[in-house]
C-alpha cells in the first residue's frame, strides 16, 4: 500500500522533441524533496516520472488502484500543466474518492484556474516540505485542511479559499536529502542534481525565481551540500552533477567553500552550473575550475545595455564578456543565453544582440555558445502582471503555446510577425558568424 503518489507528468509543450530529452536529463527533485518529507511525517510514497518512464494513462490507474492509493500530487510547469490536469481528470473519473493536490510553479501562480478545473482538490503552493505532509495527513485522518498555511481549496459553498501564505523555511539545513531511492535512476542521462540554496536575490522581470523560492539566497551549509554530493557519489556512482541553484556564483563565499569541500574530499567529480556575469570574478572562477565545473551558463539577455537595464538584469555587455572571458581562462565552457523580444526591444537592438552574440562565439568556437529565446511572460514574473504598463500583448492563454521558442506576445514595436522573422534571422545571423545586419 502506497498512501501518496506523486506524479511528474509528462511535458505537453516539447513532446516528442530534443528539448524533452534535455528535460528528462535529470530526475525531479523537488518531488524527490516532497517525497522525503512525507516520508517523515510517517506516510508511504511513490514517485512516477512519467516522461522516463515512458508510462501510459492505462499504467498511472493501475498503480495508483494496486497501491491503494489515498492523496496523489502533481507537479505543474509551463511545460507539463495541461498534461497534469489530465491526468487529475482521469484519476477523479476512475478513482473520485482520491484527494488530489497539485504543486509547483504553474499552480502556484494560478491556483484559482487550477481548482476551476474541477479535478483538484487542493493547491499547494510554493515551497511544500512543510505543506504537503499537512494536507497529507488532514486527507488521510480526516482532518480539516482550512487552517493550512499556503494552499488554495474550494470550500462546501464553492468558493475559492485561499489561505495566507507559508514563511520560507528559515534554515534549509533542517530539509531531508530527496528521495533518492524513489527515483529510477538509469532512467536518466545524468541523475546527479543538487541545489545548494534556494531563491534569487536580483529581480529580472521576465523571471519569477524570487517570486517563487525568495528574494534572498538561503544557501545549505558546506557540509550539507557536499555530504549529498558524496553520498550519490557511493551510493551510485554519480560523477558528473549539475548545481541547479538560480545563481550559484550569488555567494562567493559559499561558492568557494563548496569548492573547496569537494576538494578537500577527494571526489573526483564534474559539474555544470548557472552564474550571473556580475558575480563572477578570477578567485570564483579558479575555485570552480580546480573542484571540477566544466560548463556554465550566463544569462546574457541582450546585446544592448539599455535593455538591459530596462529588464532588471542592471550589468552591461562589458561585464558579460568580461565573465565569459574568465570562465575561458579556466577552461570552462560557457553558454550565453539570450532573449527576443524584450519590452523595449526594436530591430536595431536586437540586431545588437545578434552581433554581441556572434562577438562571445568568436571569443572560442569551442568553448563558447550562445542560444535565444522568444520572450515568454510566465505567470509571477513581473512582465506578466505589468505585461500592460509595459505595452505587451498576449495572443494566446493557452499554455501548450508558450514554448520559448515562437513569439507568444507582441510588443509596442514589434508585431508576431515582425518577432518570428527578426527570430529566424538572429538565428541565421549567429549561425554564419556574422552577418553584419540580422534584420537584413
């Protein structure tokens, strides 16, 4: 008897595609965390990755009525909503005593149209190590929920209740390692994911990071992030890690004991991570180097400083290419990531982006990349909810279509046509290395 089961579903919006594949590189780990709490409140669970697994709705039923399954939960992102609310609909059809909560960034900024779907039970939002084993045990033992911080139910007159929000954890020390053993882990191209801290302390406003884990840095101590590092290491054989942190070069001071632990250990390891060109610098970068990163990614955003000011990023194109250029030093690759269409961007600033582009590609064909994406407002971003002040049009409501990779709002300058050519040519432009004018 499994009383919870948790269920990342599979992505609807790359179905099928090379960006799926990236997507199932590494196990969910925030439902490997949820897993680990509701273990610890003394409740028995399951994990499906549905994705991996590659299981059929058929498969999801027979497990969940095998294990005689109470409460099930499932994850929400951009990539996988819709995909999660059929599932929720067929379990509730088949199976209308099982509770359902569903979590997770998309839910968590929509919860009201979440629960209009009349197949969720409850709405967990943001960080759940605390919320989730409550709404477990209310479900379980027949306790009421309306005194749970952070979630979003319809009461018996069917209203939509939401309740005030849970404070962050405090000390994420205090959170259990995720459940690793719940995860088929040759499943995955590279299962070893950690994340030394959560939430982001800057405010780019086609980010929701801080909305969604705070707006600070809580960082795990040394110790913590490195036991979990070593405990993969043995009990696996995991040696290649993705650090998957906002921005893990936030805290040098953290960054580089975490450097030093590794080293300290002897674990003989690769890493990849995400950093902000502001934070970085040559003692980061060295420490980094010497304890085994390989690849980072940037986020460069423009090619022109003025937008990037008007986005919240507040660095210039001389800081990215100053980063870029100390991450070549050491020998670490770098990924350079940029986006079409910002607020205030026109054909000439994006042509300056093309340009910036093929400028940080010309630094090392082989150790330096860059890649774009279309501007995506994604609900808890500041571009979303000022998405009017700031002169944006949104052409759908469907989340299938916001793909990253086609325009899914028009600007004050630029129609969807004007961004899906302008995108094509940026492309093009980068591909050949420099044709001088991309709107050309």
């Amino acid at each position: 008897m499994k009383q919870v089961f948790l269920i990342n579903p599979q992505s609807v919006v790359f179905k099928g595609s090379f960006a799926e594949r990236i997507m199932y590189t590494n196990p969910p780990l925030g439902l490997g965390y949820l897993a680990s709490a509701i273990r610890k409140a003394g409740f028995t669970v399951q994990i499906l990755d549905v994705g991996p697994e590659r299981a059929l709705m058929k498969d999801i039923l027979d497990e969940i009525g095998k294990h005689q399954v109470s409460v099930v939960g499932i994850s929400s992102f951009i990539s996988n909503h819709y995909n999660g609310i059929k599932i929720a609909k067929q379990i509730k059809e088949q199976y209308p005593d099982v509770k359902i909560m569903m979590g997770g960034p998309q839910a968590s900024f929509i919860p009201e149209e979440v629960l209009r779907t009349g197949c969720i039970d409850v709405v967990t939002m943001f960080e759940g190590e605390i919320t989730v084993p409550e709404v477990v045990d209310a479900f379980i033992n027949n306790k009421p929920i309306d005194n749970i911080l952070g979630i979003a139910y319809v009461n018996s007159d069917g209203e939509i209740i939401t309740t005030p929000p849970r404070p962050l954890i405090e000390d994420i020390n205090s959170i259990e390692f995720p459940a690793w053993d719940l995860f088929n882990m040759e499943k995955y191209t590279l299962p070893g994911i950690i994340l030394t801290g959560r939430g982001c302390p800057y405010k780019c406003i086609f980010c929701a990071a801080s909305a969604i884990s705070g707006a600070r840095y809580r960082i795990r101590n040394t110790k913590n992030v490195v036991d979990e590092i070593e405990f993969l290491n043995q009990k696996y054989n995991i040696s290649s890690f993705f650090f998957a942190d906002d921005t893990f070069t936030a805290d040098e001071n953290h960054c580089i004991d975490i450097c030093r632990e590794i080293r300290n250990r002897g674990l003989k390891i690769k890493w990849d991570a995400e950093a902000r060109a502001n934070t970085v610098n040559d003692r980061v970068v060295s420490e980094m180097a010497k304890a085994g990163c390989k690849h980072v990614l940037i986020g460069a955003e423009s090619g022109d400083n003025y937008i990037l000011k008007t986005i919240g990023k507040n660095i210039t194109t001389q800081i990215i290419e100053r980063a870029v250029k100390i991450f070549l030093s050491h020998g670490i690759t770098v990924v350079s990531s940029f986006i079409i269409g910002n607020p205030e961007d026109t054909e000439e600033t994006i042509t300056k982006t093309a340009d910036f582009a093929i400028k940080l590609k010309r630094l090392s064909n082989d150790f330096s990349t860059c890649k774009f994406g279309m501007l995506t407002p994604l609900p808890g971003t500041p571009i979303y909810k000022n998405r009017d002040k700031l002169g944006l049009k949104l052409i759908s409501d469907n989340w299938d279509q916001y793909t990253f990779h086609d325009p899914i709002v028009e600007t004050k300058y630029l129609s969807i046509k004007e961004l899906r050519n302008i995108n094509v040519k940026v492309w093009l432009s980068y591909a050949m290395g420099g044709v001088k004018n991309a709107k050309k």
